[in-house]
C-alpha cells in the first residue's frame, strides 16, 4: 500500500471534537500552510507529524489563537467557530502545553498551575486553600505522583515532573483538547514513561490530545491516529493500528502533499 494513502476510517463515527477545513496561513511571501484539514475525537490522541518546516507548529498556533489564519473553516464539535486570539480557544476548551513548558522556575507548584488565574476574594487576597486543594484534586485525578510537595518550587522538579505540572495547569480550566508539542524532547528513559502514562490517561478521562513530536516509538506506543503534513500540506492520515513506523516516515519525507480523504475533495497535485 503507498504511504500516502489514507487508511479507512469508516468504523468511527463520532463528531471531532475540532476540524479545520481549508485552512491556510502565509508569512508575506512563504505559504506555511495550505489548505489543511485537521480533526480530532474526544478521548483520541491523534499525532501530529512532519518534518521541519512542514507546519506543525503555525497549524497548532492558528488552533490555539496566537496565528490569526488567512482562510478556511474551523469547527468545534461540528459549529462553526471563529478563534481570533488565545482567549477565543480557551473558552472552547483549547490548552496547549508549548515545549518550552511556560513555567516559573521560582514559583512553587501551586502557583505555576494559576499563574495568572490566581484564585482571589473582594480584596484581591489569594484563596490559597483553595488553590491547594483544586491542585493536589487535579494531579491525583493524573495519577501524578511522584512531585513530593505541591509547594515545592518548579526548579527542584525534574523534567518529567515539570511536564506533569505544565499538562495538569492545561487541563485544569474545563479543557477538552489538550495540544502537547514535543512532549518527551530532552526527557529520559524513566520521564518520558511517566509523560507517555499521563497521555494515555487524558484520553481514557474523555479529553482530546494532540501530540506533536518527531519520536516515532513515542507516538506509536500511544497515538490512535496519525496527521502527516509535508510542505504545509496534508499528505495522510493513518490508524496507528493499521501501519508502522516505515510507512509514516515515508509519507514524511516522500509523500505527495495532497488531501486525505473523509474531509473534503480538493485538488490532489503536488505543489511546484
């Protein structure tokens, strides 16, 4: 079977929980992306790969409101839906957790997950017990369990104890997808484990996880399905059950930027 075909879907029916239709985003002169289209389902982890410069990271951006996008259509849980600016995804329950983690090396736990959202009464004087408590709720709810005190400082966590930290902050404001870029890069054996367990428990809790990485055995241990973009265009869409690591990484580097089927039909042409 060619790499750059898509593999059937038609067993699953459910609604995604975000759809883009279209979308394209230039930077004056270079097209970043290009008539993309893009879906997720709730309680799926759907991959999201490419090679440098295919447009991963501007396609997350434009989702998550930091891009404002050129054309095409965005959907969320099948209405139509304008997102022009980082506020706009939040109330549709868009958190994306970027690699550099966002967070204060000099700032305990609790403070980093309401970093900015600080809980407070009339007199702007924290609600600390109670931001202790919806933390210690929201990290028991991941099974994190290895971050010995939620007032510890970030900078006494190790890498994979800061990724828990930075994915319980996105999933803690009534979140439905959560957008994780490079999770695991620069994590060991034993941390990656931990950021690959937690994964798996967003999407057996309901939610919907994107996971952007280049680590093929990262992705296959806990993806459902897999989005290839090339040159800022879908090349294909796999059941992660259905193919392997070599198919994916030829779709990667070789495949024929064009439409996956199940969206929309477009032209299927390699770009000059």
């Amino acid at each position: 079977m060619s790499a750059v075909t898509a593999v059937p879907t038609t067993e699953r029916v459910a609604m995604p929980v975000l759809e883009t239709r279209g979308l394209s985003k230039s930077f004056g002169p270079v097209t970043a992306l290009d008539s993309v289209d893009f879906e997720v389902r709730a309680g799926e982890v759907m991959a999201l790969v490419g090679d440098n410069g295919a447009g991963k990271s501007t396609l997350i951006k434009c989702i998550a409101g930091i891009y404002s996008i050129d054309t095409g259509d965005v959907y969320s849980n099948g209405e139509h839906v304008s997102i022009s600016g980082p506020k706009d995804a939040a109330r549709l329950g868009i958190e994306v957790v970027y690699q550099d983690l966002a967070l204060c090396d000099n700032l305990d736990v609790v403070q980093n997950m309401y970093l900015g959202r600080e809980a407070h009464d009339i007199f702007f004087r924290l609600r600390e017990p109670e931001m202790e408590s919806r933390t210690a709720e929201v990290l028991r709810g991941l099974s994190v369990t290895t971050i010995r005190s939620i007032r510890q400082q970030v900078a006494s966590l190790s890498g994979g104890q800061r990724q828990s930290v930075a994915i319980g902050r996105a999933v803690m404001w009534n979140s439905k997808i959560v957008i994780l870029d490079e999770p695991t890069a620069a994590l060991g054996v034993a941390q990656t484990r931990q950021v690959l367990d937690l994964v798996r428990r967003l999407a057996e809790q309901g939610l919907s996880v994107v996971l952007v990485s280049h680590n093929l055995n990262d992705i296959f241990e806990v993806a459902d399905r897999i989005t290839v973009l090339r040159l800022g265009r879908n090349v294909a869409v796999f059941e992660r059950s259905q193919t392997n690591q070599q198919e994916v990484v030829q779709a990667i580097t070789a495949g024929i930027p064009t439409k996956v089927a199940g969206i929309s039909e477009t032209d299927t042409e390699a770009p000059e």
